[in-house]
C-alpha cells in the first residue's frame, strides 16, 4: 500500500514538475520573440536614422559649394564697393562740374551695389545658419543612432542567451532524413514542393502537430524590392516577395506551424518551410545563423535564425514565397488580413 501511494506522489510531483517546466519554456519562448520584435523595430529606427544622417549629410555636400560660391561673389562685392567709394571720394575732391555728374552716377552704383551686397550677406547669413542647424542636428540624430544600436546590441545578445538548447528527437531524425533526400534529388522549388506533397499526402510528412488557419507576417525587416507577379530579369513572373534587409537583421517565423525543411537548397542559400497542415511557407535567402531545425514546432514571431553579416557592399535579401497543394499563392492577401487583425485587437486594448 505504501509503495502505491508513493507511486502516486511520485507521478504527481513528476507531472506538478513537467507542468511547471511547461511553463517555464513557455514564457521563455514569449520573451523572447517580444525580444525579437522589439529588435526587429529598432532595425527599422535604425535604418530611419541612418537614411536621415545621409540627407543631412547630402545636404551639407549640396550646401557647402553653394556657401562658398557666395562668399567667393561676397568678397568681389566687398572690393568693388570698396573701390567705388574711394573713387566717389576722389571725384568729391576734385570739385567739378564733371566730376559731380559722375559722383552722381557712382553714387547710383554705390547704391544698387550696397543693396546687392546686403542681399548676398543675408543669403551667406542664411546658408550658414542652416549649415550649422543641419551640423548640430546631425550630431543629435548620431546620438541616438549609437543609444539604439548599443541597445540593439543588447536585445541580440539577450536573445541568444535566452534561445534553448536544441535537443533532436527521433521524430525528427525521421522528418530530417526523408525531407534531405528530398532536397538531394529535386532541382527547383517547384521539384522540391511537389515531392513534399507527394510524401505529405502518403503521411510520412503529414502535419499532425499544427493544424491551424494561416496568418502571416513578414519574417523581418526592411525594404520590399519584388512583389508576387512582379517581372524578373529574364522576364519571367516571380512567385514570392522580397526585401532588402539589414546585414545580420534578426529574421523570425512568418507563420506558425511545423518546420519540414530546414537548410541549404541548391543556390537558395538556407532555407526553411513551416508547414501548418495546408499551406507552406518558404524562407529563403538566410546566412548559415539558422537556429530552427527540422521538426521544429514555431508560433509566429520565434526567432529562426539570422541575416548574412558578411562584408559585402549589397544588402541581404531575404524572400518569401507561399504554396498549397503545388500552387504558387499571393501572400499579401494573408499578410493584409494579419495587419487588420492586429490594428482591431490594439483598438480593443486602447478602449
């Protein structure tokens, strides 16, 4: 009897402990994509304050030529007017009728000339306050650039020491080794997609783990270069979307479900795709920093990995591209309905 009830206490205090390290994991993984999303918009700031810097900067490029031409013209002005008052004082001295007739004349010159002066030491007056307004305001905006990168730098830092060790299961070995095979035998995107519908639809990659309606977001940051349906190069229609991001930018999941790939894909550079049961997303364009493995389970906002940081003078590209069933879909749509939930539910917590 006793060993029963100690069998008992046992299990309850083990599942007391597995519900608190539940937990536990739980709110590490939320802190960390509030972490990832409040770095995400500090790239943005960032990259705001950098593009403001570079005007100001264009405009002191711009300005400068400019202040020199008019003090350059200042400064003939100033000789000239200088010349003619010691000429009219000359013609004074020499009390003519003559002499008078052209005193006159060059006081007229004197005149217009002084009020042509006057206006050029404005416009040198002005251009040399606004020189030094855009100098102190560049200064202020460098400020805050170097407080948010030291605080970006933090956020990146926390996030890293927050991230979990990865720990592999034999579902996934599973997963991974079906899913590689995959990849070593297919020679496009498109390949690859219908053999994961293909071993999708006889269950080995059946997606038991994420059931869920879609929502999508942007995997990072940065600015859109191609839209889906744009033209390629070599005129082709282009299936995804993609921005230019910023050099080792923070990339996180676009969507929740499972990750059935995870990895380099011909000339794709890293690649991932997070099925939910329906539709899958792919990412790709990442450096060799791709924290998410295959088999993985992510919610939308988890850190997956990283930007390239190489120095090289083009920014990353990361791109997107989403599928169902071997079709090539236009994400906006999802990413639309996403952004006006989230606008709605920031209205409700504001009222």
């Amino acid at each position: 009897m006793k060993k029963i009830v100690v069998f008992i206490f046992a299990f309850i205090f083990s599942c007391c402990l597995a519900d608190t390290s539940s937990k536990d994991v739980s709110i590490q993984n939320s802190e960390i994509r509030t972490a990832c999303k409040q770095a995400q918009e500090l790239e943005q700031k960032i990259s705001d304050l950098e593009s403001e810097i570079n005007v100001f900067d264009q405009r002191e490029k711009n300005s400068t030529p400019i202040l020199k031409s008019t003090y350059e013209i200042l400064t003939r002005c100033f000789t000239l007017l200088f010349d003619l008052q010691r000429f009219s004082k000359f013609l004074v001295i020499n009390n003519s009728q003559e002499n008078k007739n052209d005193f006159v004349r060059c006081s007229i010159i004197i005149k217009n000339f002084s009020s042509y002066f006057n206006a050029v030491s404005g416009e040198l007056s002005k251009n040399t306050r606004e020189i030094i307004a855009l100098k102190q305001n560049r200064i202020e905006k460098a400020k805050e650039l170097e407080k948010k990168k030291t605080r970006y730098e933090e956020l990146k830092k926390q996030i890293k020491d927050k991230l979990p060790e990865t720990v592999k299961n034999a579902e996934e070995n599973i997963i991974k080794n079906v899913v590689y095979h995959i990849a070593t035998k297919s020679n496009s995107i498109d390949e690859l997609d219908a053999e994961l519908e293909s071993e999708n639809a006889i269950g080995v990659l059946k997606n038991t783990k994420i059931n869920t309606e879609l929502s999508l977001t942007y995997p990072a940051t940065g600015k859109l270069v191609t839209e889906f349906g744009d033209k390629g190069k070599n005129g082709d229609m282009i299936y995804c979307i993609s921005f230019e991001t910023r050099k080792g930018a923070i990339v996180t999941s676009p969507a929740k479900g499972l990750v059935v790939f995870s990895g380099k894909f011909l000339n794709y550079g890293n690649m991932i795709i997070i099925s939910n049961g329906e539709y899958r997303v792919f990412i790709y364009g990442m450096s060799d920093d791709v924290y998410t493995k295959t088999g993985d389970v992510v919610e939308i906002g988890d850190y997956i990995g990283t930007m390239s940081d190489e120095t090289q003078p083009e920014k990353p590209v990361i791109m997107m591209e989403l599928r169902k069933s071997g079709e090539s879909l236009d994400p906006r749509h999802w990413l639309h309905q996403t952004i006006e939930k989230e606008n709605k539910g920031s209205k409700i917590l504001r009222n």
